[in-house]
C-alpha cells in the first residue's frame, strides 16, 4: 500500500441517522455472487461484468421514484453479447433490463436481477439520403443526433425536454415525444425501420426485404400469434375504433395495438409494437428515423395568466394559429425556476395562481413567420393577459437569447421543481392526456385533486396537445405519506378515464406507476391482448417483468426510493441523470448522478454497516480520485447542481492536518516551488522520457498516485526563462501569463513564438499594448489548490493574486488578460469565497479577461489576416464553457481557417491541470469519442486556448495542439 494512502474512513457520514427501509441488506456487501459473476465472465469475456456493490448500487436508481438493486450488470458491446445474456437468462430461469441513459421517470431502466448497460458501447449516427433519414444506434442522445442532422437541415420529431440526456433507445421503446412531436412527429409516426433482438435471440431488422420470410422461419409461432391477433382485433368493430379514438390522444400506456390496424404483416406490426414496448418485448440495436425540416426561422413568447384555468383556455386559439408549441407552466413551476440560469429573480414574487404560456411559432422563411406573427397578434389582442413582476413582457421575440432562456425555464420543470422539494422527500412526475378542448376543465379538476389530497403540486406540460405533467413530493419512508400518494393516484387515474377518457400516460410510458391501472384505461378486452402479445414474444418472462403488465393492484407502491438527506450541495438531485452525458468519468467509474446515489445509500444504512464500509473503500478511487473536477455536470444540471464541487470537499476531507500545512507552505513559498517544477521540466527534456517514466512510476507507487503525476511523452519542455519585455506606460491592459505557461514550452517541434510572445506580439499590433508586471513569478491563479481540496493553499494564493491583481491593474483601472481559460475562471470566479472582506472588495473591481476574449473581441477587429490555413480543428474547453467565451475560440479559429470544425463530441479533456497526470486513464476515455472525430481526417490546424488541455489533446489524438492566439500572431504576421 502507498505510503500517503486516505482513510475511507474519513467519508464516511458522521451525523445520527435511522436506517432507511429500503437500505441494501448487509448479505450483499460483497457484490454480485461469485457463481452468478464468474459464469457471466467465462461466457462474455472480462471486464463486461461488474458486480462489486458499488456498481450495484450505483445503477439501481434512474429518473424514476423506484429503486431496484441488480443482481449483476453486464456492460455489453455487441449484438453478440446481448444474444449471449438472453441465452443465458433463458438457461438460467433468469430476468433481463436493458438500460441506456437511465433517464426514465416510471423505473422502467430498473431491474431486479441482470442489467444490460447499452449505453457506453452503443453510440454512433449515420445520416442517410442527405439527412431525410437517419441511422442511429441506441445509446446516442436526442441532442447528438439532431447535431449531426443540423448541418443538413433536419431534425428528429421527438424532442422530449430531457434531450441532452436522454438516448434514442429509450425514446423509441417508450415512444416519447416532447415539446413539439404531438401524435404526428412522435417515435410511432417517424421510425422507418428497427433492428431488433427479441428474447429468443431472434435479430430482425425490419427494412431487410425479406424479414418477414426469415422471421417466419425462425419465429414460427410468434408470427401466427400476431397474425391472429390481427384478424380478432380487426373483426371488432367496437374494439377497432376504440383503439383508433385511444391514439387520437398522445397515448403511451400498454403496448400499441394500432400497430395491428396499421400493419399488414408480422415484421410490420413488430415495428410498430417494439415502439413503445418499454424493453419488455425486444432490445432495439438500431433505428433508422424519417427526419423532418429544421425551420430556423423562430418566433417565442412567454404570456403570463392570473391562473392556470385562463391559461387553459388560450391554448386552442393559439393552436388554431398554427403554433407549433404551447407549453404551460403553472406558479409552482414558474417560482423553481428562479434557480435556473437566465431565469429573471423576480419570479420569485409571482403570486400563487400566475400560469404562463410558452407558445412558439416555427416557418422556414421570414414571411412565413411574418404571417404567424400577425396571426398570434389577433390572438394577443383577445386576452387577458397579467404582468405581475417587472420581467413579464408578453411578447413575441425572435431573439434567440430570451428564446433560449425561456426554454431552459420550461425543460427544467422536473429538475427545478424537484430541486425545491422538502428535503428527504421522494419525487412522483406524473404525465397524462385529456382532450385539448377540456383542458382547462382537467386543470380545474386536477387541481381539486391536489388540495383535498394534501398536496401542492406544480403542473406543467404540452398544453397543445392536451398533455399535462404534475409533480408530488412525499416521504417514501413514512407509510402514511405512501398511504396519502396510494390514495391520490387511486382517484386521479379513476378521474382521468371516467372523466375525460383521457391517457394515463401520454409520454412517459406505463413503467411501474401506471401498469396496475392499465386495465382501468383499456378495459379487460384490450388489455388481455396485451398479455397475450407479451407472451406471444416472450413466454419464458425474461425481459423487463411488472414494467408493462402486473396484475398486483399494488405494484404501483413497491420499491419506492427514499431519498436521505445528504450534503447541502447534493441534496437538491433528484436522479433525473442529465449531468451524465457531459460527464468526463462518465465512461470510466462514476458519474454525477452516481456519486449522489452512492453517498445516499451510505446514509441509508446504519452506522458502520458492511454495506456502508465496502462503499467507502470503493468511492474513493471510484467517485473522488477521478472526477475530473471541472463541473460542467452544474452547467447540464438545471438547478445547478455542482457534483465537482462536492468531490473537492471530499478530497479535502481527506487531507490529514499536516498535508494541508504543506499545501499553504507550498502556496507561501510558490516562488521557489515554480522554479523548481521549470528546472524539473527542463532536466526531465534532457533526461528523456523513459528515465522519468521510471522515477514517476515508482514515486507514485511508493507515495500515493493521486499524489505523484505520470510524465508522459507529450509533456513539453520548459518555458523561456524570460518572459517577453514590455512597458507598462503605454499598456492599455495588464497581461497575465498563467503558472503553467511560465513552467511548460510549446509543443516539441513547433516553431515559435511562445505564447507569451504571441500574445504580446499580437496586442501591440493591434495598437493594444500589454503590460506583463515584473512580479507575477510567485503568483498562480490557486486552482492548483482549490481542485485538489487544499483550502489552507487555496486562501493563501487566492488572496495574493488578487492584493497583486489590484496593484497592477492601479486599483481595477486596467483589464487583467489571463491566458489560460482555466486560469480566467479561477481568478474571475472560484477564489472568491477564499478570500478575506477587504480582498473580496477588491476583487469586485477587477475585470479579468479571458484571453480569447481578449484578441476576439479588442485584436481581431484592428488586425489584417494575411494568411489563411486550410482547416482547423477546435477543442472548447470546460473553463470556456464556464465562462461562456466558447464562440471566441471559433471567431479566432475562422480567422486563421477557412474552414473551422468543432466536433460534435468535444467535450473536457479531463487534464484538469494534473489530474490528467495523476490518473491519465480519466483523461484517455474522457476524450475517446472526441478523439475519434479529429483522427478521422486531417486538419492543417489544431488550436484551444490552455496549456495543459492542448497537452491532454495531443495525448489522446496524436495531433499537435496549440493556443489559437499563436495561430492568430502567425496568421497577422507581416
């Protein structure tokens, strides 16, 4: 063991707490069972099977309020993995759950026994026909996919509001829709074709032409069944045009039986019922969609109503005019939102009954929506409309800043209502349909509902369309809560169909809240068919059991999730998952979302619980250790919720009193510290690689890896010992070059300058001189420390750099130019609570400048580029992203390139300064995808704007990164 190794034992929650009902029993602190594990590996291979508790635990919750726990998780790759497990699992007597991005809200990608990971391995979009089609496989986001269809100008009907998350997979096998998809643009209406592996093992892709033949071949008795099936429904009159009237609603409850009435034969109605079918009936290893027009040209208001019945009532006019989107969102709603970005404070002050209506027009040209415009003006005019609060404008706009702001607000509605939540409480996401034209009755009535059950719930939804959302909060471990939810969900589902005939599930799918009241929807005819579909697939009951069918009238309360309460920065999660995509370790150990669910289960157990210990030991490495620490899962999470902040504390929880008195020694001494770490540059450049491989390697093996960095051949060597010369009378901004580029060179083999010479070159030629004072050796923006969890370090360094940042600037006169984003960020933003009163009022007069904002917006505009290369390659960094200079980066990129590319899979390089070092597997998976974009062609320019992420991008791709403001000095050079 390494000399420095942290004491788990340090994590572990110090505070009295009652065990939860629904802890993971101490019999299965060991993980999956040693038969189950070593049987799936000998059949699948290693490193497909996980089975220590934590992974258990960490995939046993979704968007859902269920929690199951698996018996194991299999990560498969291919299809023949996938036919590997039903195999076994039919052998076996065993259950099967394929879960993708986990961002189901009814537990649907929750199991009991075998969980099928496909998400990591399954991503991937070929656009076909000049983008009217395209191909995507199942663990691909909504978000990515439209990416790759946006350059030709198309776009997928589905538009669920949990797109950056949310995977194709899961969008068909639950047929959801969204903002927009209505009954005409949903999953049903616009899949071509599916290729899917049924529990027998069966592949059918249903655009081969002769599926049907092969399908009759090697499903015999399921063909004959669907056939059957058919002509019965199709004999009833009644049932036909019930079924027919059912889907004139968006409807998602129980598997489609108009995929008999649509389809003539078996692989026909297979496409149609594997939509929808919620993973019960098949995996879908591949869809290929019918894309639709990206009108780009848009028009959006937000109209405010003094309540949620008036509000009802306007949604007809504006359908009538041709809108694409009415989105509701009543007072509960419009107040969570505050804590939204963008999202005006004083929502805050919106009186209780305020209902707003999001309504959105979409044309190809300018006329087109001209026309809209004049047409929702008609409907303007007509209505009562309320401005409460000074931010209410009750306008159309096409400004596609407030456009963006008002749809952050409207999809955050579960993430932001839910992050106002009591907490310890359980989060319900309900979703049903009623006839547009009622409803604002169903409004009225729902909200009856809500007040005689005791609860305040916020409502929201697709208002066009007739389909509405409704969030309650209750405490799943008191049994009377759970009785008072038992009986709201019984008269709420006995109102929806007696009622208003409406849909028990419009969008979300049946899941596990709805499956015991599917017969009170569909009446026993109809749903006795759907049990004999289920059987006709799957007789054995090997996929996905009780998410569809359960004839247990109580289903419904089973395996509901406690939520404990954990750390203050946490506690407001509500697992709802999309923090995931854009998480660098996502595809390594843990993610966001992960972290939070681990921890909670920690605080479910009783103190010193095997369960807990186990835990402990595993989430050091597993949640701690390689998070990259960037938090861009805070700019994902709508309500803010930064999980990279929550590790730092943790590692500084971690730190024994003497390792943080060396930390601030280091900060306080950091003069001698920068000149040492040149000199080691320097020596290890002369040394070579493979020396100071060796002498790392067995540093960190005797000390502590997270402790000791790797050297790694793309490590450059040092920086001049000089910085450039400049004079601080003429200098209209002060320049600050970054530890790091007074340490590290540029890349081996590239020609000058540095960047601190580019910089000064370029700002001068411009006719912007920088001044670089002759004291910033010593000086470090203290994110060295702060990323680490050396919070003594990071006081120390925080407030030197910004006593010197006021000097040199003459007290916040002068711009201070950083020239690394990170570096921006720290000093702009994360030293601020390190610092003291007196300091932080300093700070407030400083005006740090990015870098690339620096030569965008004051350089670029006073220079001549002379010279132009092919193509550049960009790679944004997480700190940009922060800063929200991004589009800075591509404006100097487009000046020195005729062609700039930023891939669609960019995302942080997780070389968080050392950390890239310190564990370069995060780094390595972190940019795969990334990387695989940039290596499939050349580019005569690879350019970012920090220092050590160009040197993590030069690991991962091979290529040569740079600071694109070298590239703009040598695209301006005379």
């Amino acid at each position: 063991m390494p000399l420095l190794e942290p004491d788990p034992q340090a994590l572990r929650p110090g505070r009295e707490r009652t065990p939860a009902p629904d802890r993971v029993p101490a019999l299965h602190a060991k993980g999956t069972s040693r038969r189950l594990r070593e049987e799936l590996t000998a059949l699948l291979g290693p490193g497909k099977v996980l089975g220590r508790i934590s992974d258990l635990v960490r995939y046993a919750s979704d968007a859902s309020p269920y929690r199951f726990v698996p018996q194991v998780v299999v990560v498969a790759e291919d299809l023949d993995d996938v036919s590997a497990v039903l195999s076994y699992a039919h052998g076996k007597g065993r259950e099967v759950v394929f879960r993708a991005a986990g961002t189901s809200l009814n537990g649907q990608a929750q199991g009991e026994d075998v969980l099928v990971d496909v998400r990591r391995h399954w991503a991937g979009v070929e656009v076909l026909d000049g983008g009217a089609r395209a191909r995507i496989r199942p663990g691909t986001t909504v978000v990515r996919a439209n990416a790759a269809l946006a350059p030709y100008g198309r776009v997928l009907g589905p538009d669920p509001a949990s797109a950056i998350a949310c995977t194709i997979g899961g969008v068909v096998a639950n047929n959801a829709s969204g903002m927009t998809a209505g009954t005409a643009r949903n999953s049903y209406r616009t899949v071509a074709s599916l290729t899917a592996v049924l529990p027998s093992g069966t592949v059918v892709d249903t655009a081969d032409p002769d599926a049907d033949e092969e399908l009759a071949r090697a499903e015999p008795a399921l063909c004959a069944e669907l056939l059957a099936l058919k002509a019965e429904i199709e004999a009833d009159a009644e049932l036909t045009a019930r079924i027919r009237a059912k889907y004139t609603l968006k409807n998602t409850n129980g598997y489609r039986l108009d995929a008999f009435l649509d389809g003539d034969t078996p692989v026909e109605i297979l496409r149609g019922l594997m939509v929808g079918s919620q993973g019960t009936l098949g995996f879908l290893s591949e869809v290929v969609f019918d894309t639709l027009p990206l009108d780009r040209e848009v028009s959006t208001a937000l109209l405010f109503f003094p309540s949620l019945p008036a509000a009802a009532a306007a949604v007809p006019l504006f359908n009538d005019a041709g809108a694409i989107a009415v989105e509701l969102m009543d007072g509960n709603t419009l107040r969570a939102s505050v804590g939204v970005a963008g999202v005006s404070a004083d929502w805050a002050e919106l009186p209780k009954d305020t209902t707003a209506l999001l309504v959105e027009f979409r044309a190809p040209d300018a006329a087109a929506l001209d026309a809209y415009e004049r047409a929702a003006d008609a409907v303007l005019a007509g209505l009562d409309l309320t401005a409460p609060v000074a931010s209410v404008e009750n306008a159309f706009t096409r400004d596609p800043g407030r456009i963006g702001r008002y749809w952050r607000a409207r999809k955050a509605f579960v993430t932001a209502v839910g992050g106002a939540r009591p907490s310890g409480t359980t989060l319900i996401t309900e979703d049903f349909a009623v006839p547009p034209a009622r409803l604002a009755e169903a409004c009225a009535a729902l909200l009856d509902l809500q007040e005689r059950h005791g609860f305040d719930a916020a409502v929201a939804g697709h208002a066009a369309h007739g389909n509405l959302h409704f969030l309650l909060a209750f405490d799943a471990a008191d049994p009377s809560d759970v009785e008072r939810y038992a009986a709201f969900m019984d008269e709420f589902c006995k109102l929806t169909v007696e009622r208003f005939d409406g849909s028990l599930k419009a969008e979300h799918a049946t899941g596990r809240n709805i499956a015991p009241f599917l017969e009170l929807e569909w009446g026993t005819r109809a749903t006795e068919l759907m049990w004999r579909i289920k059987e006709a697939f799957d007789p054995a009951g090997v996929l996905a059991p009780r998410v569809v069918l359960d004839r247990d009238p109580q289903a419904h309360l089973r395996g509901l999730k406690t939520i404990p309460t954990v750390e203050r920065i946490a506690d407001p999660c509500i697992e709802c998952g999309f923090c995931e995509p854009t998480c660098p370790s996502h595809d390594l150990t843990t993610t966001p979302r992960q972290r939070i669910v681990l921890r909670r289960e920690m605080l479910r157990q009783d103190d010193g619980s095997p369960v807990e210990t186990r835990l402990l030991e595993e989430y050091g490495y597993d949640a701690v250790d390689t998070c990259a620490g960037d938090s861009t899962c805070a700019l994902a999470c709508p309500v803010g919720i930064d999980t990279g902040a929550l590790m730092k504390e943790f590692r500084h929880e971690r730190h024994s009193p003497r390792e943080e008195r060396i930390a601030a020694l280091a900060a306080r001494n950091f003069r001698a510290v920068e000149a040492s770490a040149r000199l080691a540059v320097a020596a290890a450049d002369r040394l070579g690689d493979r020396v100071v491989e060796s002498v790392t390697g067995l540093a960190r093996r005797t000390v502590r890896p997270d402790l000791v960095p790797e050297w790694l051949p793309e490590v450059p060597g040092a920086a001049p010992r000089r910085l450039p010369r400049t004079h601080r009378p003429a200098a209209v901004a002060v320049y600050y070059p970054a530890c790091v580029n007074r340490i590290f060179g540029g890349p081996d083999g590239e020609p000058g300058p540095s960047l601190p010479e580019a910089v000064v070159a370029v700002s001068a030629r411009a006719g912007r001189p920088v001044w670089i004072p002759d004291d910033v050796t010593g000086t470090c923006c203290a994110t060295i420390w702060h990323s680490k969890g050396y919070e003594r370090g990071d006081e120390v360094m925080a407030n030197r750099i910004v006593e010197a940042a006021w000097g040199w600037t003459a007290g916040g006169r002068l711009p201070l130019v950083v020239d690394a984003s990170s570096c921006a960020l720290g000093i702009a933003r994360e030293v601020v609570p390190y610092l003291t009163e007196e300091n932080r009022e300093l700070h407030a007069g400083l005006t740090v400048v990015d870098s690339l904002v620096w030569a965008a917006d004051e350089l670029l505009p006073r220079l001549d580029v002379r010279r132009r290369v092919g193509s550049a390659v960009v790679h944004p960094t997480c700190s940009m992203r922060h800063l929200g200079d991004e589009d800075r980066l591509t404006a100097l990129a487009g000046a020195c390139a005729e062609e700039v590319v930023v891939p669609a899979d960019a995302g942080c390089c997780a070389f968080a300064g050392d950390r890239g070092m310190l564990h370069p597997e995060l780094t390595a998976s972190a940019t795969a995808r990334e990387a695989a974009e940039v290596t499939a062609r050349p580019f005569d320019a690879h350019l970012s704007a920090n220092r050590m992420c160009e040197i993590g991008m030069d690991r991962a791709t091979g290529r040569t990164y740079v600071s694109a403001l070298i590239a703009l000095e040598r695209a301006t050079r005379p």
